[in-house]
C-alpha cells in the first residue's frame, strides 16, 4: 500500500511575530493594529520564513482576532493586511478568528480549529509541524493539535509555561533545526 508522504508545516500567529503588537490606551494589554498604519512588520522576519521554507515546510498564519468582534477594527483592515502578507512572504495560507470568547467558536485559540483545519486541507503531518507564537492561547493550541509549541518571548509572556522559548523568529529556525525528525 502507498501511503501519499505527508507536508510538514509552521503555523505562525501574526501580531508579535510577523508584526508588532500594539498598545492601543482603550486596552490594557497587547493589541492587534486596528488601523492599517498601525500595522508594522518585525524587522528582519522574510530571512527566516524563507529558510523554513527551503527546509521544506509550508507556512501558515494562524491569528485570533477578536476586535473584529468587539468592533475595533474592520474586517477590511485585517484582509488588507493579510493581502500585504501574502505578498511579501512565502505564506500558503492565512486563517484568522474574528470570533471573541463569548462566542465560543471551534476557530479560536487556544482550541485547535484552525491548525485542524488547514492540516487537514494540506495533507500535514502535525507531529512534525510546529507552531510559533506569543501567547499561552498559541503554545495550548499547539499542544491540542499534537504539534510542538514554541513561545517567542516577550514582555507580556513571561508567565507562560512553554517547553520550547526562544529569543525571536531566526532563533525559532535554529531550533526547528535541531528538532525536526525529517
């Protein structure tokens, strides 16, 4: 029987790793940008996304998104950036939850939708795909999905209980190194 070889994939959450988290005085912890021109890229982020690229994984966003619930920000605005994504990094896919808490919704993280979703559509191998994140809601997604959780730190997570930690995205690839088994 020939088994069809499976993808291997990094699932990357988008504000405060691709780009920076923002402070809006409304809310008292980090936002995502509600406006487009508050929406600034990490410096020095292609590099690495294109060196786990030619590694043989496929990149995916994966970001919560709830001010679109709470009225925040425009659907528009977040498609707009998305749209800047795709055109300047090597992303398969991008998948966002514009849902909130109360709406208890399959999508948001920490539950394990959209990483079950886009494995499921791209044939992925999720013991040998990774997440990248910021947030105890992305390294608990991860653990749901079977795949391995690494927590970008930061000011604001200090307090997660992560296996893996890393400095930034390029020190995330080095570790991805050593840890994949393919």
């Amino acid at each position: 029987m020939n088994k069809e070889k499976k993808n291997k994939a990094i699932f990357l959450d988008r504000d405060g790793i691709i780009n920076h988290v923002v402070y809006h005085k409304d809310v008292n912890k980090p936002s995502s940008p509600w406006k487009i021109e508050e929406f600034k890229l990490i410096k020095d982020i292609k590099k690495p996304l294109e060196e786990l690229t030619k590694m043989g994984f496929l990149l995916f966003i994966i970001s919560n998104q709830p001010d679109i619930a709470r009225g925040n920000v425009k659907k528009g605005t977040t498609e707009e950036i998305n749209k800047i994504l795709y055109e300047k990094f090597p992303i398969k896919e991008i998948k966002f939850c514009p849902h909130d808490d109360r709406d208890n919704c399959d999508c948001r993280k920490p539950k394990p939708g959209m990483i079950l979703e886009l494995s499921k559509k791209w044939n992925i191998d999720l013991e040998k795909s990774f997440l990248i994140g910021d947030s105890w809601k992305d390294i608990e997604a991860s653990k749901k999905a079977d795949c391995t959780g690494i927590l970008v730190d930061k000011e604001y997570n200090k307090e997660v209980d992560a296996k893996y930690r890393v400095f930034d995205l390029e020190s995330s690839v080095e570790l991805i190194k050593s840890l994949d088994k393919s």
